[in-house]
C-alpha cells in the first residue's frame, strides 16, 4: 500500500466562520469536517479518489477521514482538515510555551484505508477522554 508524505495544516473553514449551529446537526457536521482535502496529483499518487477513506498518521496520532479535492490549488504535498474532533486527533497539544497548539506544518503520512470506518465525533471524544483517564 502506497504511503505519501505531506505537510498537514487545520484551520476553520468559511462555513465554520459564518455559523455556530453545524454541530448540533451531527451528520452534516461530520461530512463537512472529517475530510482531508487534497490536491489532484496527491489523490492521483495514493491512487484514489475523491470519496475515499484514508488514513493520516503524524507524530501525535492518527485519524481516518473521506478525501476530498481541493478547490484552492496547486499545492502538491500540503493538505487541509478542517477544525474539529478529527483534527485534533493528529495535532500535538504542546504549545511552545505560547498558549495554542501548532495547527500548521504537521508533518503527516496518508494512506488509503478502503476498510476503515470514520468514526463520529462523540466516539473519537469519548475514545480520546478514556484514553486520558488511563494516564
């Protein structure tokens, strides 16, 4: 299975700026922020489609999420997730001593994960909280 290599960033995206109620309408939220856009020669690379699940793997976790094509391109090697539960699952929450994680420049490897299931946001919580009561 093919692994590409890429650099990572998050960020709110213009529906997450203009709206406060996309949360409470789980579904719709899920499909708007449990994606990774690519650019076309990246989909191309891994061999898939816009659609598909892939996995994203970076030093602080890992997370599977639907692939989606960009509409900002060019820009090989760089890929977006929307803010959100899926985001912070592959985002240190070290701050460098400034108060915020770093949302930009993660670097990540993505893999096409045809089998996997996305998981909603309150199981990805939910997992994330027993995994900090375990520590």
């Amino acid at each position: 299975m093919d692994t590409l290599k890429v650099i990572l960033i998050t960020g709110r995206t213009i529906s997450q700026g203009t709206t406060r109620e996309g949360k409470k309408k789980l579904r719709e939220y899920l499909e708007s922020t449990a994606i990774c856009e690519f650019d076309p020669e990246d989909l191309g690379k891994l061999g898939i489609k816009e659609g598909e699940i892939v996995r994203i793997k970076t030093n602080d976790g890992t997370v599977v999420v639907r692939a989606k094509l960009s509409t900002q391109t060019p820009h090989p090697g760089i890929v977006f997730i929307p803010l959100g539960p899926w985001a912070n699952e592959v985002i240190g929450s070290d701050t460098d001593s400034i108060g915020m994680p770093s949302f930009k420049s993660t670097p990540a490897e993505i893999e096409a994960a045809p089998h996997e299931t996305i998981l909603d946001a309150l199981t990805l919580i939910r997992g994330r909280q027993a995994t900090c009561q375990k520590s």
